[in-house]
C-alpha cells in the first residue's frame, strides 16, 4: 500500500517521473496546448488533489447521481444520432461551431 501514500516514489505529477516513457508521454503532452498542462484531480498529489477530491464529493452525492443518470445515459445516444444523420461537411460545421 505504499503506492498510495508515498507521493515522492510514486507520484502522480508524471514531470516528477524517472520512467524514459512517462517523460516522453509527459513531452507530448505539453505540446498539446493549454489543455495538455492543465492541472487535475487525475495528475496532482496531495494536498491539491485532497482539495479537489472534497469539492467533487459534495457535487456526486449517491443521490445526485441517480438524479442525473437518465441524462447522461440519454446524451452519447443523442449526440451519436445526430452525427450519423449529418453529411461530413455539415457535420464539420456543426461541430466546429459547438467547440467554441
């Protein structure tokens, strides 16, 4: 269980990585723009990720959850049907213009 609490051996800030394959993953992804160095619950130690982890478990209550499971179920089905229904250059469009 020292995975869990030893945050200098095995961190999960990956520019702190010795592993050759993690630096270059970790290269790639700061190339990627102001997405790719974005700090999140997934790529931060505590005590950052401690203060995250808090404000999404008062947001994903068992209930909330159930509350909104029928939208999110409903959603991809939805988003996948109107994309199969478009051609490629009114589908480009249309996507183009929610991205923003």
């Amino acid at each position: 269980m020292s995975v869990l609490r030893d945050h200098a051996r095995f961190s999960s800030e990956r520019l702190k990585a010795d592993n050759v394959f993690v630096k270059q993953m970790e290269d790639y992804r700061l190339k990627s723009g102001p997405i790719g160095t974005t700090v999140t619950m997934l790529s931060s130690d505590p005590p950052a990720h401690t203060r995250m982890r808090n404000l999404v478990n008062k947001a994903f209550t068992p209930r909330s959850v159930e509350v909104i499971r029928p939208a999110c179920k409903q959603s991809p089905t939805r988003c996948w049907t109107h994309c199969l229904t478009r051609t490629k250059s009114t589908w480009c469009v249309t996507w183009r213009c929610r991205s923003r």
